[in-house]
C-alpha cells in the first residue's frame, strides 16, 4: 500500500488554497512553490535576496521534516516575476545547491501574491538508509 504524506507549515496559503507544502510519495519529496515568506508572522520582506534566502529557510524545513537535505534535491524551479532579479539571488542559491547540482530552470511568470519577487520548487528522493 503506498503510503502518502503531507507536511504543512500553518501558512493561511495552504488552508485557504488547499495545498501542502509538500507532499511524500513512493521515496519522493514534492515540494509546493514556497515563497520567502516567514510563516509565524506572514511577513514578507520587499528584498528579493532576503525573499530568497526565506524561501531557502523554508524549503530546507519541509525537506527535514520528510527526512531530507538539500543534499537530496533532484529538481529545482524558480518563479521569479522579474527575470532581472534571478542573478542577484545566484550566490544565495549557490550556497543551498552549489556542491549539489540538481536539475534548475528559471521561470519569469506571475506569482500568487504581488509582494513576492522569488518563490522556489523542489523534488528531493528520500535517501534509501532512512
């Protein structure tokens, strides 16, 4: 019997969309979009390297609570609705996946809320000793 997972964070998002932020399947973490949102306050700051950082903050607490690491990201997409800001978060993100070199793309589209300037999506496999 496949057994199938949620991690939520209690961001207002999840429970008025929803959704969860991320969803464990079959060894597999899917991770929702994830803005740089601090989810105890739903504050947002208006830098979109901050925004990024937040963003990284939150997706490594979803990946360790389904038993992950950066380390274990397969995928990554970031939704960015300024292209132009996408090389200014490159060291931030450089930090979180630069020995790990998972597959990327850059999207430039609209987002949820008009406040976020970086969002981000992760697949991780669950690695097979946990």
């Amino acid at each position: 019997m496949t057994v199938r997972r949620l991690i939520q964070t209690g961001s207002s998002y999840e429970k008025e969309v929803g959704f969860s932020r991320a969803v464990i399947l079959d060894g597999w973490v899917y991770v929702s979009g994830t803005g740089g949102f601090e989810y105890s306050t739903m504050s947002i700051s208006d830098d979109v390297v901050e925004q990024a950082d937040q963003c990284l903050q939150n997706v490594e607490n979803a990946l360790a609570e389904a038993g992950c690491t950066f380390a274990d990201v397969v995928r990554v997409r970031y939704l960015l609705p300024d292209a132009k800001d996408f090389p200014k978060c490159w060291p931030t993100l450089r930090r979180a996946f630069g020995d790990v070199l998972p597959a990327a793309t850059m999207f430039e589209c609209g987002v949820a809320d008009p406040r976020m300037k970086f969002e981000i999506e992760v697949d991780a496999k669950i690695p097979a000793e946990k």
